[in-house]
C-alpha cells in the first residue's frame, strides 16, 4: 500500500467550490483519481426536452381544469421567456470547463448557506447488521459496544489509508465493459474533515491526513483523541491497543471535571452554532482553537453511546439519526462521518452531508462491515503483539480537559449557550417521530419474478400508500445520483405521472377487493405496468442529467435580482409539483438494516427504503404534530405491496397451477391430494400452523382421538381437541407455535410412527454429529415427496376392512406389506425463505409436477394463502436456515399410520369387529377435562417435548 503524501498545506478551508480543492486529486493521484480529468461535464438540456417532461409530472397535482389550463400556457411560453436564462446558463457552463455548472450553486445555496439545523435536516444515518462473531456476552472489562467500535476503527484505518494515498479504486457501474467511471471528488471530504459554523454561510476544512492520525471518541458528551494508526505506514494499530484506548476514553468519561456538554452547540441554527464557536474562542483563546483544532482534524469520529442498549430497528434507528434525549450530548454534528456504538455492541454511523452524498460513505460503510471482529481480532493478533504502543493512560487526551477553568468561569456564558441550544435541540427532535417497517412478504427476487423493476415497482406502492395516507397525491422525488459527470451530485426522479396516477386511482383510497374480476385485475395490473415503466424511463434519464429539477433550478439561479422571470416559476402547481411531500432514496446493502433522514417539507415525509431479496425496509420520518403519519404510511405500505403481489399471484396461479394440478393428476402425483383435501382446515390462531397441520393429519389417518367431538363422533373437531390433551402449554403454543421436536413429539403420543429428516447444511463431508446423520440432500427430499403423494397412506380402518375381506392368506399378507409404506410428508419452512410473510411454518405437501419440479403445499394459513406451488429447490432451501428456538435448521417429515393389527403374526379382525365400536356414552365428550391418559402425572412432569420441565 502507497504511503499517504504531506499536503503543501496543513489544512485548507473550503468554501463549498470543488474546484478550489481540484489541485490535491493531482498531487495524491492514484487509481481514485484517474479518471477525473477524463469525465464528462454536466450538460444542460434544451428548455423544449425539460418543459416536455415536467409537464406531465406536474398535470396530476392540479387542483382544478383552470389550474391544469394556466400551467399549460406557462409551459407554451416558458421556451420565448426563459431563451436569455439559457443563454446565460450556456455561458455559466462554459465559463466552466474544469467543473459542473451546478456544483458551487448546489453546495453553497443547497447545504452550506441552509441555516436550519444539520441534526435532522441534513445528516443522515446507517444501521449496520450485527455482528455475530461478538462474544454472546460481553467481557468484565469493556462493553460490546467498545469491542465493535474497535473492529470497524481497525477496518476504517485501511479505507482511510487507501483514500488519503489514492490507493482506492474509482467507484464505476455497469454491467458491461468498459464499465462507467464516477466522479471520485467527495472523498477529499470524508476523513480528517470537519464543517465549521460560520454566519450566513458555513465554510468545510479539510485537515493533511499525513499529519493527522488521531482519531475523536465522545463518551458521556466528553471528547477525547488518540492515535489509532502507525505514523509511517498508516496502517491501523493493534486490535487490543484500539479497545484499551477506547476503554481509557470510557473510564475517563466517568470522573474529571464536569464540562458544559459541547456537543449540544453543533445541533443549533447554524448561526446560533456560528455565536456559539466564537464565544469558544473567546472564552478559552489559543488554547481553546488549538482544542477545536484537534477535533475538527480527527480522522473521524467514535461515538459510545455506553448508556444505550436498543434492540428494536425502530430504538436504535432513533439513536444512530439524532442521538435523541439521552445521547444527543454525545456527538459532534460537524464531522463528516460520525461512527456510533451501543454498549450492546449495535452499530451505525452518522453522515455530515453538505461536500458529499451517500455512495462514497456507503463504499466505506461496505468495506469496514465486511470483516467482523473475529476476523479482525484474528489478523491483528497474527502480525503484531500489543507490546511497544503508547499506554492508553498515556495516548489518550481529553480534547477539552484542561479548558474546564475558562468553560465554567463566572463570566463565561458558554454553560448558558449549552443549556439554550440543548432546549432546542430536544424541541427538535421531539417534534419529530420515526417509523421502520420491515416488510417480510417478498423482495426485489419475487418482484424480478413478476417482470419489473423491483425499484419502480416499490417506488409505486410508496405512491399508493401515500395517496391513501393524504387522500390525494403529493410531489415525490428519488434522489438519483449524477457522478458519472464531474463533480456531478444528484438528480432527482420525479415519481407522479399520469401513469401513476393512473394506477392508484384505480386501485382507491381502501382496498377494492375485487381481485377476482379478471377485467378489473387486468385493468390494474396494466396500469401498474405502465406506472413502473414510465417510472425506469424517467430514472433513466435522470442519471443521464437529463431530469427537470437541476435544470430549472439553473435558469431560475440565472435571473438578475429585480428581473421579472417566466410565469411558469411563480405558477401554484408548478411550486406544488417542486413541494417534495414524499423524500424518498433507495439504498440496498446486505449489511445496512436500516437507515434514513428527516422530511424535506414540514408537510412531508422522508421515506428512506431498502430491497433486499426477500424482504424490505422503509424508515419513515415526519413531524409529531401530524398525529403519527409515520406509523400510519408503515401500515399503508405493507397494506400496497400485498394487495400489489395478490394482484399479480392471482392472476398468474390459476393458469399455471391447474395445469400443473391436471398434470398431477394424469401422473399419479397428485394421490394425497384426496385425503388431505377431505380434511383441510384453516388455523385457528397465527401460531397455530403446527397444530392444525397435525390435526389435519390426525384427521387424514383417521386415527381415534378416543374421545368424542360432537355426539358419537370421534374426530379432532379442531386444533383445541389436541392442545387439551398435550402437555405442552397452549398459551405457550399460542406464543411461540411448536418446534419440529415438539411436533414428533405431539404425533407420537397420538400414535403417529414418525419419521424425521433434515436439509443438509453448511456442514464438512466427514460430519458425524448427531444432527448430521438425519440430514439428506435434495434427491431423498425430491424422493419422499414423489412417494407419499403417489402413494398416500391407507387409514387403519381401510387396512383392516382390506385384510378381512381378503380370503386368500398368503395375498392377505403381501397385501398389508405394500399398504404399510404410505406416509403423508409435512414441511417445516422459513416463509421468508419464499417471500411470504412470517417465520417458521408446517403444512402438509399434496402433488408434485415433475416438469418444473415443484410440489403443492396445501397452506394451513388459508387467511394468507391459497394452496401453491413451489420448487422443490426452493422450499429444500426455506428449510435449511436456523430455528431460532432450536439452533437447528427446520426439515420434513413422513407421518405413517399406526401399525396396530397390521402384521401377518397377528390375528386379523373381522369386518363385524372393525366396524363395531364402544357405545358413545362410554367415551368421553371432548372438553370434559377426564383423563385419558393414565400417566399423566409422569408425562408433564417428564415429556420430552415440554423444555420447561
């Protein structure tokens, strides 16, 4: 790796232009800057190619006909009004030949001169996933939360010395060769950086990385810095050195003077912030700007927030956006990039986000989640020991420390400042709530499957959920990024069409349900189609610079003070279309389980969301006074992608899955169909998929429940028949549902022979471990289906009345061996494994369809899902995650009849005695609370499927 080359300064203030800071892409050179000067400028479209787009985005907001008119004509004059505007906006990016037009425009006017707050205004925010390879429980003498804060400070040192060196390669998209490069100009502004409140506009320093290894750690709204890299190398230092100094901060934070709580003045108005540093610098003078100094220097920030546990995406998504009441105090909203750790080792980090956008941090974010702390504790313990490093007593230095005389003196008013920009703060953030919905039905796989685009597909459902949240349609724009141009930053994607509207009129302000008018379905699955294709056409030319926003934005900044502008700027409808209700940015990673940022209008939402395979995140935000918008769209959301997906597997199941089901049938596949059908049943309760499964195939067996369900019926009436009898608890049951011990278990005691099997896993060939010598692979899963649903099981009843209406021996006995192999197979999946809602699932397989290789899976959850079908692939695979009940993965099961009276050494009944049975009013009525079971005593005392005992 390159070393990190001495800046000519040791630090340069920007004022929001990219090309004063132009000359360090030359001097660190390298791979991330290669390209630069190679890169396209911003082009400006034609004012006929952006009023032809922004028309038809604008139309479906219009109030009125007159309203529609009016904006109409203001478009028609907009080209003769607005030709002096272009003309000037030409000659702007002309004058510019080594840069963007827009850029400067966008950085000074769009961040650095906005004097609302940065907490919530313009930071943002990232979950990362947990890290597994963490203790379970955390050592005697440091937190989770000290342990991950160290692992992806070590990871974070790599990333910052491939930047700072050039090291880094250039970010490119594409699927293609050559792919696209993009503009690498935001990361002279990510490490050792910092804003700095200024009046009327902030300015942003950026600090010589060569000169500056130390890192900032706030703990308890202390600061504290200390060296976290090799002086030489730049590589990170010792895995153990960074938890001891991190520690060190902790322990310090807890004695020492008593520090007004800084951090509280960079959450404020930005000239409030502006007041508030000056009367830093006065009230501690040269000590004080060399203390700012080392801080806004620091390579990044660590925030341990030790008095933080959250555990719902919700709790910690609120604690890694603002801080909220508790730890707000512990952050310094300047910095660039702000590393936050829980002290039960959750992670995130907040973003500063004025000189840059979130890819570049999402690349860093990528490469510092990438390795987990075992790993990371692993390679450092391979190549160097602890010995030979600075004490942490020694390194670690309180930033403020030794300003505490000047910070608390009698004339200082810096405590007041803290306290008002404190209460401010907490007005703030009280105003304001935050939702996350993490939709487990489907994801971006299901979507490709239905043929669109998982984004425009997702983007209108949040047009739907919104139109029934507000009852009408409000302006929505996707940021879409614009770097394969220099110093290119965003576009926005407008999402309102006449396409779009188009779709959720028709489908309404509530859920229609008629889903099964085939005209009707049809009718709105082309609107959707459209809706979504119209959607990738405008991205598409969005990531192209050739949206509508950034343009009009140009001719709009071209006008002299006092000129008269086009009509079109001053047009109602044309500032409603530019009101951006809806903020939305999609951003999908395989580490991230959530993230966002505020609203963008106070009448708005900020909806940030994530596709993943399987499942979707939104974290919504609003203001509090609008009576819990957030939690209602999180709602709303789930309600559209739902009635979206019924619209489509409605559509496509009866076609395919009748053809499938007849080809079944032809082929002797479909067998168990029969019986399992006869006695189908929906579950009574959300956790009951176990129970009504077993019952079902109670039922199926026609096995004697020995008491009766209504008159002299011996029957399981329903799932309560067989929770009375078992000796696991039904609350429990209603709780948590059965795991697939649980259900062996359960069968057994009815008289079921069981068989169990499990999907293999991520195991080594020579595994003999218990759990791996009933694990088979796919063929013998693919072979026990073909077998039990073309060979179903015979009830005991039919196997008795075959034998004694047998007179032939010899026949008798051959005849009940090849009746003796039946089996019905039952299924214990992951449903998120298949894009379906909830976790862990039984339900009983009917048919099989050898062309596609899929099988039919009759769904207990009949409220939910209509019997479907799957490959075989596929649910091998939902079986194969982890129960998290049971630390294993889940499998199937060949349920076989009783084999009582069914061997030749025994005597075969008669008909007559077959068929005759106890009078009714021996047994006992089901619900009548008489035992039956004359060991009862023993069985919830000892029962192996009760894991309380």
């Amino acid at each position: 790796m390159s070393t990190i080359k001495p800046w000519s300064s040791p630090m340069i203030e920007s004022h929001g232009d990219y090309r004063a800071e132009a000359f360090l892409e030359d001097h660190i050179g390298g791979k991330l800057y290669e390209k630069q000067h190679s890169l396209p400028r911003l082009p400006i479209p034609s004012i006929s190619e952006t009023i032809s787009k922004f028309l038809p985005t604008a139309l479906p907001l219009a109030k009125s006909d007159e309203e529609k008119d009016s904006l109409i004509k203001a478009c028609e004059d907009f080209e003769s009004q607005a030709g002096e505007l272009q003309q000037r906006l030409l000659e702007r990016r002309d004058a510019n030949p080594d840069s963007s037009w827009l850029q400067h425009w966008w950085n000074t006017l769009g961040y650095l001169q906005v004097r609302d707050p940065v907490v919530v205004n313009v930071s943002y925010f990232f979950q990362f996933s947990d890290d597994g390879s963490l203790s379970q429980v955390a050592p005697t003498t440091k937190s989770l939360g000290v342990l991950r804060a160290a692992s992806l400070l070590h990871s974070a040192a790599g990333f910052r010395q491939l930047v700072a060196s050039g090291d880094l390669p250039h970010e490119a998209i594409g699927r293609k060769e050559p792919k696209t490069p993009l503009c690498s100009v935001a990361y002279k502004y990510m490490f050792n950086a910092c804003r700095v409140p200024r009046k009327g506009e902030d300015t942003y320093k950026i600090y010589d990385p060569a000169l500056n290894t130390h890192v900032i750690v706030a703990v308890n709204g202390k600061f504290y810095s200390f060296d976290f890299v090799e002086k030489e190398s730049g590589e990170a230092l010792p895995l153990e050195v960074l938890e001891d100094r991190l520690q060190q901060c902790v322990d310090m934070s807890q004695s020492g003077p008593s520090l007004p709580m800084l951090g509280y003045l960079t959450s404020d108005n930005r000239d409030i912030c502006a007041d508030a540093r000056d009367a830093l610098l006065r009230a501690g003078g040269s000590k004080m700007e060399e203390a700012l100094k080392v801080l806004e220097s620091g390579a990044l920030m660590i925030c341990l927030d030790e008095n933080e546990e959250p555990t719902s995406k919700k709790q910690t998504s609120e604690v890694f956006w603002t801080g909220g009441l508790n730890s707000g105090r512990n952050r310094w909203f300047d910095k660039s990039i702000q590393i936050i750790c829980t002290k039960n080792g959750k992670a995130g980090m907040n973003g500063e986000h004025s000189m840059m956008d979130g890819m570049p941090v999402v690349n860093f974010c990528d490469y510092v989640t990438k390795t987990p702390y075992a790993e990371v504790l692993a390679h450092s313990k391979s190549k160097t020991s602890a010995g030979g490093y600075e004490s942490a007593v020694d390194n670690v230095k309180d930033i403020f420390g030794d300003l505490n005389a000047e910070l608390t003196a009698p004339s200082s008013d810096i405590s007041t400042l803290v306290d008002q920009s404190k209460a401010n703060f907490e007005k703030l953030i009280s105003a304001h709530e935050l939702q996350v919905q993490s939709f487990q039905g489907y994801g971006s796989s299901a979507i490709k499957k239905m043929g669109y685009s998982p984004d425009a597909f997702v983007q209108q459902a949040m047009q739907l959920a919104t139109y029934r949240l507000w009852g009408e349609q409000g302006g929505t724009y996707e940021a879409t990024q614009v770097r394969p141009f220099l110093h290119g930053r965003t576009e926005t994607t407008r999402t309102v069409s006449p396409a779009s509207s188009a779709f959720i009129k028709k489908m309404g302000l509530r859920p229609k349900r008629d889903e099964m008018d085939a005209s009707k379905r049809a009718e709105k699955l082309n609107l959707l189609k459209e809706a979504v294709t119209s959607h990738v056409k405008y991205m598409g030319n969005a990531s192209k610079a050739g949206g509508v926003d950034r343009h009009l934005l140009g001719l709009l900044l071209s006008a002299k003070e006092g000129e008269v502008t086009p009509a079109l700027f001053s047009h109602p409808l044309y500032a409603r279309s530019k009101t951006w209700r809806v903020s939305t940015s999609h951003l999908t990673h395989p580490r991230f389980d959530s993230w966002g940022y505020g609203e963008v209008t106070p009448d708005g939402v900020g909806l940030a969301y994530s596709i993943h395979p399987n499942n979707c995140m939104f974290c919504i935000t609003a203001l509090r006074e609008h009576g819990g918008w957030p939690e209602s769209l999180s709602s709303l959301l789930e309600e559209a992608l739902l009635e979206m997906q019924t619209l489509h597997d409605i559509n496509e199941q009866p076609t395919k899955g009748k053809q499938r089901f007849i080809y079944a049938l032809q082929n002797d596949c479909a067998e168990s169909y029969f019986p399992l059908s006869q006695q189908f049943l929906n579950q009574m309760d959300p956790a009951y998929c176990g129970i009504t499964t077993l019952v079902l195939i109670l039922n199926a067996l026609a096995i004697d429940p020995n008491v009766r369900w209504r008159g002299g019926w011996r029957w399981y009436g329903d799932e309560q028949m067989l929770l009375e009898r078992c000796c696991i608890e039904q609350e429990r049951v209603e709780r948590e549902g059965i795991t697939l011990e649980q259900f062996c278990g359960l069968a057994r005691c009815q008289g079921v022979k069981v068989t169990k099997k499990r999907p293999l896993c991520d195991r080594g060939e020579h595994d003999t471990t218990q759990a791996s010598l009933n694990a088979f692979d796919i063929n013998e899963f693919r072979n026990d289906i073909i077998n039990a649903v073309r060979r179903p099981p015979k009830t005991q009843q039919e196997t008795d009345l075959e034998i004694a209406t047998n007179a032939d021996t010899t026949t008798k006995v051959s005849h009940v061996n090849a009746i003796n192999g039946g089996y019905f197979l039952v299924s214990s999946f992951g449903r998120s494994s298949l894009s379906q809602t909830g976790d862990g699932h039984f339900s009983p397989i009917a048919a099989y369809h050898e062309p596609s290789d899929s099988c039919l899976v009759l769904d207990v959850a009949r409220f939910k899902y209509a019997p479907y079908w799957v490959t075989v692939k596929d649910l091998y695979d939902a079986m194969i995650p982890q129960d998290k009940a049971t630390g294993q993965s889940r499998g199937w099961l060949l349920m076989y009849p009783p084999t009582k009276g069914t061997h030749g050494s025994k005597k075969s009944l008669t008909v007559d005695e077959i068929e005759g049975k106890r009078p009714a009013a021996c047994v006992p009525l089901a619900g009548s609370g008489v035992s039956l079971c004359a060991v009862e005593k023993i069985k919830l005392d000892y029962c192996s499927i009760n894991d309380n005992r």
